[in-house]
C-alpha cells in the first residue's frame, strides 16, 4: 500500500517514517509542504493519506481540498497534529478526512488504519 505522509517537521517526518518501517509492504512518500505533496500525488496517487494540520505553504484542510479537485487523490485521509481538543476534530471531520491523530502517530494507529483501508501487510 502506497501512503504519502505531509509534514513540515523533520522529527515527525522521521518518527512516521519508523512507524512505517514496522509494517510490511507498506511502501511510504513524504512531501515537507503542501506544494510538494501535490507533485507526489499526481504523479502516484496515495492509497492513504496522513496530513499534517499545519504546514509552511498550507493548512491540512485545504490541501485535502485541493488533492480532491485535482483529481489524484480519492484515498482515505487523517488530519494529525499536536494540537487537540473537539475543535480539531470538528475541523477534521468538516473537511472530510477519516479521522484525526495526534502526534507523534503510532504503530498501533497506522495498523488500525492502514486495515480499515483494506491493507493487509506482507508476513
């Protein structure tokens, strides 16, 4: 399963990545902005997506947006961030992602969701 993580932080760029690695088969693209995220969903579209709420050149809500309209992305989407509380969540769910995860996201949360995705990993 292909996942393409957005975030402009280096250290959670890395701690999703090692998440990523304890899962087999999962095949992970990480874009730093908004811009970036575009280019990498166009020229592979994601079968998940996990967007940061607060990157450089955008917000998560409207980028979501925006991989909508382009038409490359049709993939299930999780809003994360360090930020909590019902507002986010709120925010989240008004902009039409699955769900929202704090951070840093864990194994347990990836699994969860990569199998409501229909991903099973390689043994």
């Amino acid at each position: 399963m292909q996942v393409l993580y957005v975030d402009d932080d280096r250290i959670n760029l890395m701690l999703f990545s090692s998440a990523c690695a304890a899962v087999p088969g999962l095949q992970l693209r990480t874009a730093a902005s908004g811009a970036e995220a575009l280019e990498l969903a166009r020229e592979q579209a994601p079968q998940l997506l996990v967007i940061d709420l607060h990157l450089g050149d955008t917000d998560g809500a409207t980028l979501l947006q925006a991989l909508r309209e382009a038409g490359v992305v049709e993939a299930p989407a999780y809003l994360c961030s360090a930020d909590e509380g019902p507002e986010v969540d709120s925010l989240a769910q008004q902009a039409g992602f699955v769900g929202c995860w704090g951070k840093p996201v864990g194994v347990q949360q990836l699994r969860l969701a990569l199998a409501a995705a229909g991903f099973a990993p390689a043994t």
